[in-house]
C-alpha cells in the first residue's frame, strides 16, 4: 500500500481518463491541470443523453466541458456558473416542461449541438468544436456514436435514466439497470486506437456512479478486453468515502442492489479490470481488504473541493500509475 504524498508527475504518455458527470468531471480537471495539451483523453458516459425541448441534452459532456473550462457551477454541483434562467421563466410562462432545468448559457449549448448534430456531425466533432469554442485542449469524445439509452428498474416501474435521477429525484428503488442499445454500440474509434497504442500511460477511472456512469461504458462491446490489453495500468479512484457518496445516489444504489455501500465493493465490482485503486484516507482501514482483491492501493485525500484539490488528486493518481507500471 501507498500512502500519497504527491508529486508531479507528468507521464510520457498519453493518459486516458473514463468518467461520467460530476465527480469524474472534477479527476477530469485535476488532469487536465497536470498534463500537457492533448495529452489527456477523456472518454464520457453517453448512455444518460435525452431530447428535451427539442433539443439533445449530453449531461455528463457538459458536465466535463464546464468543469475544464472553469464554468462549472460548484455550489449548485452541476451547470454553468453566474447561469441566468429567462428562457426556463419563459417555458414556464408556455406551459413547457420545467422538471429539467435549463439555464440560458446551457440552452446555447444544447442548441448549438442539435443544431450540428442535425446538420450531419458526429457527436465527437460536435463535442470538439464546442471544447475549442470553450478554450478546452484535453480530448474530449463520447464513449460511443451510437445511440446507448440507461433504463432503471424500479419499484415504481421502468423508468428512462433522467426520469429517475432529475424528475424523480432518485427517490425509487433500484432494482435493476440496462443499456438500451448497448449490443449494437461501439466504442469510439479514437478510443480503441489509444487503447491499443503503445503511448498510453495511464487509464484512470474516475470517481464517478459505477452502475450508472461508468458501466455503460465498460459493456460496450470490447471494452473490458480492450482494459485488460493495454499496455498502461488501470486505476480507478473510489466514489464512496466512509460508506457514502459525495453528491448522488451512488451509496443508495448500492444498497438496493444489496451491495455493501463500501469503497470496497466498488473495488470488488470493477474486479479483474484494474491494476491500482485509490482510497480516500477515511478509508484506510480498507486498503488490506482492497489488496486482498489483488490491487496495489494507494490512500489519499480524495474530496475534491477546488482547483488546486483536483490538480492535487490528479498527480496523486498518475505518480500511482507510474509506480504500477515501473513494477510491471
Ligand atoms: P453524475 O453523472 O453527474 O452523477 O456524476 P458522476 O457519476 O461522474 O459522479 C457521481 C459520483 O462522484 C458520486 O458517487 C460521488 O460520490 C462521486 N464524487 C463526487 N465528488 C467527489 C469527490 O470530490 N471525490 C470523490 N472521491 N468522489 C466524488
């Protein structure tokens, strides 16, 4: 087991980073702080995308867009910061849909995008073109082209992944998830050329929902040997501190689906994919267990509440790779 110091290590590879929204998009940061100008690739959940109003809302890449250009709004936890809300005032006023909310600034990004996507673009080259606009120069691309849909079985019944987390709040019980569309989907190409490189340094998965962000990445078809065949280490930093999650329904899902809500188990559930986990340090009475799972562990401050908190965990993580690869 390693105890962080910190460091700064910046690797001679490319590092490619899963993550879903929020909390993935915070590691996100810290990466991007760390390394060089397309160095990082960060591959983002597509599986919770949804049309409303019209317009095709990317949740977890806006969220990874905000949070790397720094308008990302963390008091609120999610949206653009300094957001006004006119144009949801005005939905109001029309008898519109109001459960999700839109701000004016997201609204142009929506808009922007269906606008493009209409037009014939991939959702990549979309995503591009509104990293560029936003000063961004990580690599940011969608886990897949394809259609991917989250379904939650509840005890309220089959609802679609927004209806459950934004309008119902998570409240229902989880009993069960899938992928609508998942057999058919393909892993961006971009992706499963830098898995197969041999400038990969580092594959870290964020602190991000396993079930709900992070698997539907992980069942595209050939991502998990495509994992396991890389040349870099897998790492994955645990979502859940001191049996809770940070912000989200993570914990809670975990005990619906009679898991222990526990760094732990989320070690447990990535299983043979990983090379290292990093625990938080309110944690560190896991690390033995976590070893016995056969993973190098490494224990550190894992709350990411600033710039400097993120760019911190970020060096944290890749000097933790680092070691793993040097051993192996
Ligand atoms: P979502 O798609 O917006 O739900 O965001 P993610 O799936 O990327 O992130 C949700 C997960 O991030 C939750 O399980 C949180 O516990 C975790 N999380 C949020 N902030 C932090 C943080 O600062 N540190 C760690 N370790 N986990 C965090």
């Amino acid at each position: 087991m390693s105890t962080a110091i910190g460091s700064s290590a910046v690797p001679a590879g490319r590092v490619l980073a899963l993550t879903g929204g929020v909390g993935g998009a915070k590691l996100a940061r810290g990466l991007a702080g760390v390394l060089k100008k397309q160095q990082l690739t960060i591959a983002a959940n597509t599986a919770d995308d949804f049309d409303y109003w019209g317009l095709r809302i990317c949740p977890d890449l806006d969220s990874v867009m905000y949070a790397l250009a720094d308008l990302n709004d963390d008091q609120r936890g999610w949206g653009v910061k300094d957001e006004t809300w006119r144009t949801l005032i005005a939905m109001r006023r029309l008898g519109g849909d109001e459960w999700f909310q839109i701000g004016d600034q997201d609204a142009a990004t929506h808009i922007f995008r269906t606008q493009m996507l209409a037009s014939g673009a991939s959702l990549a080259e979309v995503t591009g073109k509104l990293c560029r606009g936003l000063g961004i120069a990580a690599i940011l691309l969608p886990m897949t082209e394809s259609r991917v849909a989250t379904r939650v079985k509840t005890d309220r019944g089959d609802l679609e992944f927004q209806e459950y987390f934004v309008r119902d709040q998570c409240e229902p019980a989880v009993r069960g998830l899938s992928f609508d569309g998942i057999d058919s989907a393909r892993l961006h190409p971009d992706i499963v050329e830098l898995l197969e490189s041999d400038n990969l340094s580092a594959i870290v998965i964020c602190p991000s929902n396993p079930f709900v962000s992070i698997d539907p990445i992980l069942s595209l078809p050939r991502c998990r040997e495509l994992l396991k065949a890389a040349k870099a280490p897998v790492i994955a930093v645990s979502p859940i501190i001191a049996g809770r999650a940070v912000k989200g329904p993570a914990a809670k899902m975990m005990r619906e689906l009679a898991m222990p809500a526990t760094a732990t188990a989320v070690a447990h559930y990535y299983g043979d994919l990983l090379d290292g986990y990093v625990l938080d340090e309110l944690d560190a009475e896991h690390a033995e267990d976590v070893a016995a799972l056969g993973l190098e562990v490494c224990v550190a401050p894992t709350v990411m509440t600033s710039v400097a908190s993120k760019v911190s965990l970020a060096e944290i993580v890749l000097d933790f790779a680092a070691g793993i690869s040097l051993r192996n």
